[in-house]
C-alpha cells in the first residue's frame, strides 16, 4: 500500500480531486495507494474540513511560530516522515520550501502550478497569461526542486485562452484540468510509471501523449 500526504494551504480542491479519485471504485482495485495525512500550514485552510469529511487525518503546523525557516522546514518534515510517505503532494501548498527540505524527499514530493512552466512562474499566474497575451494556458505538474516552481515536469495540461476571458474564467477552466491531471500525476507516481532520475522525469510504462493533457 502506498502511502500519499497531501500539504496545503488554502481551499483545497485539488486535495478533494486526488481524495476523490484515490476512493473511487476504479481506483481502490487497480491501485493499493490512499491519502494517510493532510497538513496545512494554515489553521483556516477551507480543505482541513475537505480532508475531515473524509476521515483523513489533519494537522496544522504554522510558520509564524517558528523562529527561522529552517526550523519550520525541519518540522514539517518530520511531521510528514512520520506517516512515511512514499508520495507528498504540494496540493495548493503556498509556500517555498527550502533545499534541506526538498533534498530529503526528493523524487516523492510534486507540485501542482496553474501555468504551463517555465512560463508564469509564482503567482498570479492568470494575470501573467493574460497580460502576455499567450493564446494557450494550462497547469504543470513537476517534481519539486529547490527553485521556486522549479524541477523536472511530469506532465501538463493546456486550454485555449479566449477572446473575452478575465482572470476568473481562465483560473476556473485551468482549475477544472488541474483537478483532472493531479490524480494522474499522484497516480503513475505511486504505480513507478514516472520517477526522478538525475533531475529528469523518467517514464515507464505509459501511453504515448498520457503526459500532455489536451481536452
Ligand atoms: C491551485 O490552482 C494550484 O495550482 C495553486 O494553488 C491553487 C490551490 O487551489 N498552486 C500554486 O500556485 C503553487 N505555486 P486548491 O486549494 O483549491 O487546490
């Protein structure tokens, strides 16, 4: 059984897609993987109540009462250690996490971005897309490297941007594939379908395009 913690930090849909997901009838007979943690590092992120309603247990573990960096990195880590992971998802975890902190679970831990990286690192990526006037946008899921959206890419989906959209109607079409590629992502990683090899994404037994999300 493979053992998947989730961090986050805010509403949490993407949690709820991969919890979603991982109960699913489809899931529980081809795949021997489940959520065993949530960690927020803030006490009012909406998707403690997600994991809740799931039976998934919760902790908190806030920046704001450790005296450095570091010493908060350290902790989550061992937090997280403690329910040995073989996969931690940054499930909308809004928070940079430091090289110590990276290195120790390299080639277990993936992010989820809302851009088609290496374009639109950071935030406000919507906003970014649109003031480039890009005509396709999408999310990216990556193996976690110690620059800030950073690592090697996993896979990514990608959606037209339209002649009338806003910010708001192109986070929610970006959002509706991130809640379709995430799973997939936490998926293949706990089947050794994709891993991390010298700073690369190494593929094994995929269809050919299962990497590049274009619906
Ligand atoms: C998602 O759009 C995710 O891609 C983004 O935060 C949102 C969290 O939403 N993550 C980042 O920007 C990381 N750099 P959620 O809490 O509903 O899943």
């Amino acid at each position: 059984m493979k053992r998947i913690v989730c961090l986050i930090s805010g509403r949490g849909s993407n949690l709820e897609s991969i919890l979603n997901t991982a109960e699913s009838e489809r899931w529980a007979t081809e795949v021997p993987a489940r959520v065993v943690a949530v960690i927020s590092n803030r006490a009012d992120a909406a998707g403690l109540a997600v994991a809740a309603a799931h039976g998934v247990p919760t902790s908190v573990i806030e920046q704001q009462r450790f005296a450095s960096r570091e010493a908060f990195d350290a902790r989550l880590a061992d937090a997280i250690e403690a329910h040995q992971p073989d996969v931690v998802v940054l499930a909308g975890f809004m928070r940079v996490l430091g090289s110590g902190f990276v290195a120790r679970f390299a080639g277990r831990l993936i992010n989820i971005h809302p851009s088609l990286l290496p374009a639109f690192p950071g935030l406000a990526t919507h906003r970014q897309a649109l003031a480039a006037g890009v005509r396709v946008h999408g999310a990216t899921v990556h193996f976690v490297a110690s620059e800030v959206d950073g690592g090697a890419i996993i896979a990514q989906a990608a959606i037209a941007v339209l002649a009338d959209d806003g910010e708001e109607s192109l986070a929610a079409r970006v959002l509706s594939r991130e809640h379709l590629l995430l799973p997939r992502c936490v998926r293949w990683l706990c089947e050794g379908r994709v891993a991390l090899r010298d700073g690369r994404t190494v593929v094994g037994d995929l269809p050919s395009g299962a990497l590049a999300l274009l619906v």
